[in-house]
C-alpha cells in the first residue's frame, strides 16, 4: 500500500530511512513539513475571504510523521550540520513554522534544540557569528517569530544587546535586526529603537533603508516615538538645524540624499553672496530638480505619511515647485506618495486642497504620462465638485491632444469632458452621484474593517 503522505501530496518522492539524513533526502522531509504548512496556513483568504478558518484536514500519518521527523531532526549531531547547509536550513525553518501553528510545545522545545546547537557548536562560533551566516541567519529570523514575548526579551538581553548597530550594518545580519524589530512587544521595541537611534545615520550610511521602514512601521503599530524618528531622520539628512531646512526632507528622502549632496551646497554658496541666506535657500529649493527618486525613499516616505502628526512632510510636499511636483506625480516611485497625501486619514483637507492648488496647470501634463495619468485618476476621485470642475476645465482646453495620446484619452473617458462641454448640467449631476456612491462605498468599507478588529479584540480577551 503505497505511503498516504505520496499519496496525499500526489508527488513521487522516495521514502528514506528515518535516521539517515543526507542532502538529497532532506527534499522528503521539506515536502511532509510544507504539506502540514499548506494546510494549516492555506483557508479561503487565498480566494477573497478573509478570516476563514481552516476547512482541510490534515492526515493523522502527517501529523505523526511530523513528530517523528522533528526527534531525527533534533538529534544534536544532526541538528548542528542542518543549520549550516543551504538545502536542510530551510527544513528547519519550515518545522519551526510548522509547529508553532499545530503545537506550541514542540515549537518551544525546538526553538531550545536550535539555540543549544548554535552557542554549542564544534566550530567555535557564537550566535552573532550565526546572524551573519547566509543560512543560519534564516533560521534566527525564524526563531524571533515564533518564540514567546519573554524569551525573545532573553534572547536580546543575552546576545543582542549592544550589539544591534554592528548587525544592522552588516549586509546579512540587519535582517536579523528587522526581523527583531518587527515581532518585537511594546517594551522590546523601546529597547531596540533607543540603541539604533544613537547611531541611525551609519544605518543609512550603508543603505540599509529596511531597518528604518521597519522602525517606521512599528512606531505606527505602537504609536510611539514617531517624532523622535522624524527627528533622527531630518538631523541624518542633515535638515534639522537650521529650522529652515526642515521643509526639504520629502526630497531628500525620497532622493535619500543629505541636505548638502540634494543641493550642492559648495557650489551654492556663491548664491549667498547677496547677503540673505534664507531667500538663496528658497531659491535654490525651487530650482533644484528633483531626479533619481528612490523606490526605498518612496517606501519610507509614505510610512512617514501614516504617523500621526504629518505636517512637517505634507508642508514639505506642498512647497515643492510645480515642476518637481509634476516629475514626482509622473515618477514610478514618487507617484505612490502623492497618491497617498490624498487618501490617508492623518492628511488634512486643508492640505490636500494645496495640493491640488500646486498642480494647477499642470494636469494635461499628468493625464499624458505612464504613471501621472494614474496619479490624476486618484487626486479626480478624491476631489470635491468645485476642484473637479476646475480640472476639467483644464482639461477640456486640451481635449483634442489628449484624445490622440495614448494615456491621455483615458482621462478623457474617467472626466467625462464631453459631457462636461456639451452637458455640464447632466456632468455635474453624475459626478455628485459618483461622489457619494464613492463615501457609501468607503464608509461601509470602514465599517466593515471596523467590526473586523472588534471581533478580533473580542477574540482576545476571550
């Protein structure tokens, strides 16, 4: 009778001896780990349904292969040789995942297996050496999402501790550091966000822009020390002092530059010779192009945009010139952040409404670009009656050019500017309509995610 667990995965794979564990067979035991992986993370969420529960059933043979394969895999002499192989490392990786979704027990009691292994090891290493290593580093990234809150704090104490700007610089081991940072607790992470913050500016030394996005996430999962953050960021950019200067950190982060290679301040200081620093400083923020946008900066700068207080960037936004707005809009990297000043909810009216102001004039620009017409679609269906009235109108004085262009006629048919010249009476009835189908729609939505994380709390206190 053939094996349930072939038959089950419906793969043809050669059973080995339980006890022989050699390269080409650790494929066998990835394949069992990943089956019971599959089902207990594969629900309907993957169709559209969120929250679903899980309908498959795991086979008993798996669940009991699972224990078996897991005592082989923690023998010590096997255990140490697994960690720094490129084919069993992930094997390891996916019984931690495994286990920590079927039985918190034995995820636990690996979790100690692994660790031992690391700090006793034949080569001498220690654990840092370990966050360095290309394999093993995996497998502590695995370690800090399924361990419990405390020993996770152990875990930093022990080994990290102080040590936390020498890995988020190293080219390997900083996404250990992510990692920490990421599935770290309220406590945890204060601990970890004051020791890189001392030295935040040799992080983006080395580009390592993941550490600080993922700083910047979970200072908006905790809603604590955003400021300190935006602080760190504009002092590394070199955009704190003077004052002034804070209205430049949208383009220095998005470009990821500093404040004197964004404007080249050695060549600039021939603008002062005028005798007033401040209106050469403004003058030169107006006429310096804004290029090289950066998909990192991008990421960066729209966490920034999602922290409580946002006008020091939004401000920084809206003073940008019309022509580096538009190069911004019309950018596969900065277009994300425009769009994102129009729909997050800790963006102001007010502040919206400068921008729109900003891109008057330029809206035939956007509609005839790849990523600016994309960009248009979003500031037209976040506008009022009277802002979509005033684009149209813009609009409309180029009909004939954009109805020819290839990304053009598409603003043409979403604005409706046929309608708009010939009807306008009709237009503006079907855009109200379209508005407030547009806050019906948002408003469930909201409700919806609303409800959602009630039944979550709910959950959780239960």
């Amino acid at each position: 009778m053939a094996d349930p667990a072939i038959k089950f995965r419906k793969e043809h794979v050669v059973k080995p001896k339980l006890g022989y564990l050699e390269e080409n067979t650790m494929g066998y035991y990835k394949s069992v780990y990943q089956q019971l992986q599959c089902d207990v993370f594969n629900s309907e969420e993957e169709k559209g349904v969120k929250d679903a529960k899980l309908k498959k059933q795991v086979p008993d043979v798996f669940v009991e292969l699972l224990h078996r394969l897991s005592a082989q895999l923690s023998r010590e002499d096997i255990l140490e040789s697994c960690l720094s192989s490129d084919v069993a490392a992930p094997v390891v990786e996916t019984l931690l995942l495994v286990s920590h979704a079927t039985d918190s027990v034995l995820c636990q009691k690996t979790c100690r297996q692994v660790l031992k292994s690391m700090q006793e090891n034949k080569d001498g290493k220690v654990l840092l050496d370990h966050c360095c290593d290309k394999f093993t580093s995996h497998v502590i990234q695995c370690l800090l999402m399924v361990e419990s809150e405390d020993a996770k704090v152990a875990f930093y104490e022990q080994h990290l501790k102080s040590k936390l700007v020498d890995l988020a610089v190293h080219p390997i081991a900083n996404f250990v550091v992510q990692t920490l940072i990421k599935h770290s607790s309220f406590d945890l992470f204060v601990l970890v966000f004051e020791e890189l913050f001392v030295d935040i500016e040799a992080v983006l030394a080395v580009y390592h822009i993941g550490i600080i996005s993922s700083l910047a996430e979970t200072c908006i999962k905790f809603k604590t020390k955003q400021k300190k953050l935006l602080q760190g960021l504009m002092k590394a950019f070199h955009c704190y002092e003077p004052a002034d200067r804070q209205t430049y950190i949208a383009p220095l982060l998005l470009t990821l530059s500093t404040y004197d290679v964004y404007f080249n301040t050695e060549e600039n200081k021939i603008i002062s010779t005028s005798g007033n620093d401040d209106i050469a400083a403004t003058d030169t923020f107006q006429i310096t192009k804004l290029e090289n946008m950066n998909l990192h900066g991008s990421v960066l700068l729209q966490k920034l945009l999602a922290f409580e207080n946002t006008s020091s960037v939004v401000s920084s936004i809206i003073n940008l010139s019309p022509d580096n707005l538009v190069l911004m809009a019309c950018n596969q990297f900065g277009s994300h952040v425009i769009d994102l000043c129009m729909t997050s909810m800790t963006v102001g009216k007010k502040s919206r409404d400068a921008i729109l102001m900003q891109f008057k004039g330029q809206y035939p620009k956007l509609a005839m670009d790849k990523y600016g017409s994309r960009t248009l679609d979003n500031l037209w269906n976040n506008s009022c009656l009277r802002q979509k009235t005033s684009i149209a109108e813009e609009l409309a004085t180029k009909e004939a050019q954009l109805n020819n262009h290839r990304f053009g006629k598409f603003a043409v048919r979403n604005c409706a500017l046929h309608h708009f010249k010939h009807c306008r009476k009709d237009w503006e009835r079907m855009q109200s309509r379209d508005t407030k189908k547009r806050k019906l729609f948002s408003d469930l939505i909201g409700d919806q995610t609303q409800g959602e994380k009630g039944n979550i709390l709910e959950k959780k206190m239960k």
